[in-house]
C-alpha cells in the first residue's frame, strides 16, 4: 500500500527561492502536485517522510491534502548542483484506473552455463519502462540467465512480466544480457631472431667545409692585394 504524505498548501509570499530555502530549513520540501481537475497547486510535504518513501523505491505515494486523500506518481524530483539534497519534487494526480509509465530495474539472476566455456556475462540494459496500474508496479523484473550458453543474447521481448504489466517506448529487439566471449587484444607480432633491424634515423647534421682550402680566408687574416 502507497505510503500517505500529508501535505499543506503554499500561499503567494511561499512561494519563490527564498521562501523555498526557509522551508527546506525546517524540514518542509516544496512541491507542486498536478490534477485534471483542479491544475497545478504548489504544496509542500515532510521531507523526512518523503524521503523515506523515495529510498523505499515508491514511485507512487498518497497525498492528503485539505481532507481530501488522492493518490500521485513522483513525477520530477530536483536536486542541488551536487546531486545529495532533494530540492523540489512534483506529483501528478491519477485518476482511478489510471496506468503510469516508469523506469523499473532488471536484475540478473544465477551463473550461466556459458561461463564455463570461458563466456563472460555482459549486462547491457539495467531498466526498462513499464505502464500498468499504480499498484501493479513491480520493485524489478528478475532474469534467470543460468541456461545462458555462449553466445546467448536475452532480449527485451524475453523478459518475463507480472501480470498487468507491459513494456513501452523500448525496441523489443534491444539486448538485456549477453553472455560473449572474452575481448582479446591483439598482440604485435614478434621480430624474427636475425632479422635485420632498421637503425633510428637521426637528423643528419650538415658536414662542415674543411679549412684550408681555396679561396678560403682564415679567421683574422687580411686579404692581400695583388701589386
């Protein structure tokens, strides 16, 4: 069952950064929470309550509001620049027999049979997106891929679901898991014992002309003049 947050209307001077910050200071998390029928209402709900829901893997909670209980997928969450504290989150309000869309991780289970071949067990696709009910929502879809051989690609299409629940906007063509041979890099090939090996090529440097020689004057020495 969906945990319930009580939440409280923000009124006009609660809005904006500076109200949010005070907020935020006394363990209130702005929000907004978004209905068919009544559009966007800014709230704010108990952070240390939401935040127990969030770690728990709830994507959808109970939001009472004014005496009135609904219930809402965490739509949106916002973090600071560091990505450690939760800044504002938004809800969307369902509609009773209404489907939501979220990301649900794929956890692979036991050792495949390809290992012993020397495979290796590569996990491609760690999420895959799901629409059903909110009470539907699996926690994972577990894969047994201990029949795997090398070789062996699981697909999206082969992964088994709850009842009620199916995947969407994902190419059922997509690999999940792969149990591949090793990568092995090539090695140089090794020089033949005697083979000639090519010498480094240095810049040659550029042969000085030698002394002496005709018409050649020596440093310090006057020409002299033919009487």
């Amino acid at each position: 069952m969906p945990r319930t947050l009580k939440a409280e209307i923000r009124g006009e001077k609660e809005l904006g950064s500076r109200p949010a910050r005070r907020l935020r200071r006394v363990g209130r998390l702005p929000a907004v929470i978004y209905g068919a029928g009544e559009g966007a209402r800014s709230i704010s709900v108990d952070t240390d309550e939401f935040m127990d829901a969030l770690h728990g893997g709830e994507r959808v909670v109970n939001v009472e509001l004014a005496g009135k209980t609904t219930q809402a997928l965490i739509k949106d969450i916002r973090y600071d620049p560091l990505g450690l504290e939760v800044l504002h989150v938004d809800f969307h309000e369902l509609a009773a027999g209404q489907t939501v869309k979220v990301e649900v991780a794929v956890v692979l289970r036991g050792t495949p049979k390809g290992t012993a071949e020397g495979g290796v067990l590569n996990h491609v696709l760690h999420e895959v997106r799901v629409e059903c009910l909110p009470a539907d929502i699996p926690d994972n879809i577990k894969v047994d891929v201990s029949e795997m051989k090398l070789g062996d690609i699981i697909h999206v299409k082969d992964l088994p679901l709850p009842k009620g629940v199916r995947i969407v906007d994902m190419d059922p063509d997509a690999a999940v898991a792969i149990c591949e041979a090793p990568r092995v890099e090539k090695e140089p090939e090794p020089v033949e014992a005697g083979a000639p090996v090519e010498p480094e090529v240095i810049t040659a440097r550029k042969e000085e002309p030698e002394s002496g020689g005709e018409g050649e004057k020596k440093e310090g020495e006057t020409a002299r003049k033919t009487p």
